[in-house]
C-alpha cells in the first residue's frame, strides 16, 4: 500500500464519519438533552441547599454557648483570649482570632450533658464552621489556608486525644455478627423469611 492509498483511506473514513453525523443530528430526530431551564430562584435555592443548614446551625449555637459561657466566668480565664473572640460573630472575625477562637472552642466544646464530642463530630463541628463561611461568601478556607495551620493542629490535637479515651471512629457501635448456628436457628423459625418475603 502506497501513501496515496492511505490517504484516500483515510479520506473515507472521514467522509463515512460525517455522513453518520449528519444523520444523527438531522432535524427530525432532535431531542433536548437538557433539563428544563431553571429560573433565577430556583437556582438561587439550588445553591442554597448545598449546605446542610441544620448543621450549620448546631456548630453556631454551639459557638454561642461557648462564647457566652467565656464572657461569664472570669476575667484570669480569658486573658489568652483576644476580646474580639468572644465579641465578635464568627464570619466577621479576621483570620488571626477566628484561628484563636478555633483553638480553644475544639479544646473546650462538650455535649449539654458535659461529656466530650467524639472525634469525628468534631471534625463535622469544623466542616460546618467552613461551610458557614462559604455560605457568607468568605474566602477564608479553615482546612487549607496557612492562617488556620494552628487550629488544624488543634482539631488533629483533639480527635487523636478523643480517639485515645475510647471516643474514635473506630468506636462506633456495630451489629454483630451472626455466627451459621444463629442463621440456621432464625431459619428453622421462620424468623428470617420475615425480612426476605
């Protein structure tokens, strides 16, 4: 085979390849491959759903309780803390008291009944500070930005020590496990065809 017959080859492949495209995309075959078009405000809403506002919500009262529980005690436990921590909303701080507050509320957060978060609800408690932020349209990124490096050592400060007392992932309550006696005795009582009839 001579370049001129490759050429040529190669001519009718591409000639064949147009000619399927034109088929495909004739006019009475058209269908739209889109959704329907969607208005400013359900786009708007679509956004806005993005955020798990319940969560969102939890993480600021669970800051406002801190922060109300600081402004209560006394003045020698808050002197490490700039005012502006316990003053100001947590999306109008500047980075250097948002990475201060950050610290301290990882340390000190509790459930109402006093005991400690486990360590991967901690983790949810600073994803929904950064998804706050996001949704106030702040450019500060807790998980990435350098002025946030401290109060990721925090958070990995914290979840470690929880995860060390028994409050890890790893401590999660799970199903045991059903030995082959256990399923042979809930089939010959008919209990398990209960969850598969």
């Amino acid at each position: 085979m001579d370049v001129s017959d490759c050429d040529r080859e190669l001519f009718i492949t591409q000639s064949k390849t147009v000619e399927k495209s034109d088929e495909a995309e004739s006019d009475d075959d058209f269908l739209f491959r889109f959704k329907e078009p969607l208005n400013e405000k359900e786009l708007t809403d679509k956004i806005e759903k993005r955020i798990p506002q319940n969560k969102i919500d939890w993480a600021l009262s669970v800051f406002k309780r801190w922060r109300e529980e600081r402004r209560s005690r006394s003045i020698d436990n808050n002197l490490d803390i700039p005012s502006e921590c316990l003053k100001t909303e947590l999306s109008e701080m500047s980075a250097a008291d948002l990475n201060i507050a950050l610290k301290y509320v990882l340390f000190e957060a509790a459930k109402k009944d006093r005991t400690n978060y486990p360590s991967n609800t901690l983790y949810g408690l600073y994803g929904a500070f950064q998804s706050h932020l996001k949704a106030q349209y702040s450019k500060s990124n807790l998980f990435e930005d350098d002025e946030f490096r401290e109060a990721r050592a925090a958070l990995d400060a914290v979840m470690k020590e929880r995860a060390a007392a028994g409050l890890g992932a790893a401590s999660r309550k799970s199903a045991e496990i059903i030995t082959e006696t256990d399923e042979n005795m809930l089939w010959e009582r008919s209990l398990w065809t209960r969850f598969y009839t």
